[in-house]
C-alpha cells in the first residue's frame, strides 16, 4: 500500500496533508478565494460522480500525477508506476490566487493543456476506498472547479496500457491564463506565495522530483532556471 503524508512546518505556513484536507475549510484553508469562484462541497460531489459514471469499464482507476500528486499525493494507492499521458503537455496557465500565491500578488500553478506528451506517475486506486480517495482528491484539485477531470490512455514504464483520470485546464475558466511564456510567467512564480508556501518552492519540487526519476521536461528546467535567476537578482539588489 502507497500513501505519503507530508508533515507540519514552522512560520504559519501550512502544509497539504490527508488530515488537513479532511479537516479543511475550503473557504479559509487555501487563502482568500473569490466567492464567485468557489465550489461547494456540492458541486464537487456532482462533479466526481459524473465523472465516475463515464468510467470507461469496470477495471482499476488509476490517477496520472504530474505535478505536486508526483511527490505528494496524500491518497492512498496499490501501485505507483511511471508513465507517459501522449496528447497533453504540462503548462502554468493556471492564475494562482490561493495556496501559493494570493489575488494581490498572484503566481501560476500547473494544469495540462492540449498538445505534446508529459511524463508523469500513475497511480491505481483501492477499489474498497474508492470513493473516499476520490472524495479527498476532489476537495484538493477542484475547489475552484478549475480542472476538467479526464478519462486519458497512459502508457505505464512496463509498456501496460490503462485507462487514468488526468486533470486538463478548463480554458473557460475565469483563472485560465493564455500566456505561457516564460518572461511572462517566471516574475510571477517567483515572487508569490501563500498559506501553502511559495510558488517557486514548488516548482522546484517538480523540478527536482522529475530529476530524481530521470524524467525530461527542458520547458520546466529552463522556467526554473530563469526563476533562480530572478530571485538571485533580487536577493543581490536587497543585499
């Protein structure tokens, strides 16, 4: 059985653990979300049960991470393996206004848009805790209802085939930022930060956890590098 907690750390900053998640209160947890644009716990119960009812067959669900769920997922899984999502690329085209970043001095966080492949994990899910994996996974990447939770082929690192839940950007969106460019986007990410921490500190995990697996990503090294650049620069002015 996989399952991996993060644990507390000092300054106020909180940190996304199973017990947090179950215990939050989306409207406070995250930071200040805009009214209009928080789910209840309502919508999101429609939302995961209208996804499941478009389960393409009774076998396992797997779960694709690519981001933050790479190295700290939270849910509980029988099996992790690596794997490849063909059609979908990673993207910071996300306005981030909670968790890492805040609506005065906002970041951007990760979502898959259309195009390319991404490297990532998949994860399948226990079967007799199903809905309440899903339950908790839900409250963390939908509060907004920012994602489109998709039914996607992955190709695992053994050559299996399955069939995995990927959540893609939602270009309707109110927080959905076209530009990606790294001049446009490496001022933000480097200077915003929230209840959760920073939102460099983050992809910096991404960077490192992609490393360690031996997972190339050049668009996500050179954003991180221009990134550590940034904040070098600004480290140097203040000192």
């Amino acid at each position: 059985m996989y399952a991996r907690m993060a644990v507390s750390v000092g300054k106020g900053r909180r940190v996304l653990t199973r017990d947090f998640l179950e215990q939050a209160d989306c409207q406070t947890a995250f930071g200040t979300i805009e009214a209009s644009l928080l789910w209840s716990a309502e919508q999101r119960a429609a939302s995961l049960a209208a996804t499941l009812a478009n389960r393409p067959d009774a076998s396992p669900v797997w779960i694709f991470g690519y981001g933050s769920l790479m190295w700290n997922p939270v849910f509980e899984a029988d099996e992790v393996a690596e794997s490849t999502l063909d059609g979908w690329h990673r993207a910071f085209c996300l306005r981030l206004t909670a968790g890492r970043g805040t609506a005065c001095q906002p970041g951007r966080m990760l979502a898959l848009r259309e195009g390319g492949a991404t490297t990532g994990l998949a994860f399948r899910l226990p079967e007799a805790k199903l809905q309440d994996e899903l339950r908790l996974l839900w409250k963390r990447e939908m509060i907004t209802g920012c994602y489109l939770p998709t039914w996607c082929a992955l190709t695992l690192a053994d050559e299996r085939r399955v069939t995995a839940l990927a959540f893609v950007m939602d270009p309707r969106h109110p927080l959905y930022e076209a530009d990606v460019a790294v001049h446009a986007i490496a001022p933000l990410i480097a200077t915003a930060s929230g209840p959760l921490g920073s939102n460099a500190q983050y992809l910096f995990s991404l960077e490192q956890e992609l490393a360690k697996r031996g997972m190339e990503d050049a668009a996500l090294r050179e954003l991180a590098d221009k990134v550590r650049d940034i904040q070098q620069r600004h480290h140097q002015l203040q000192g």
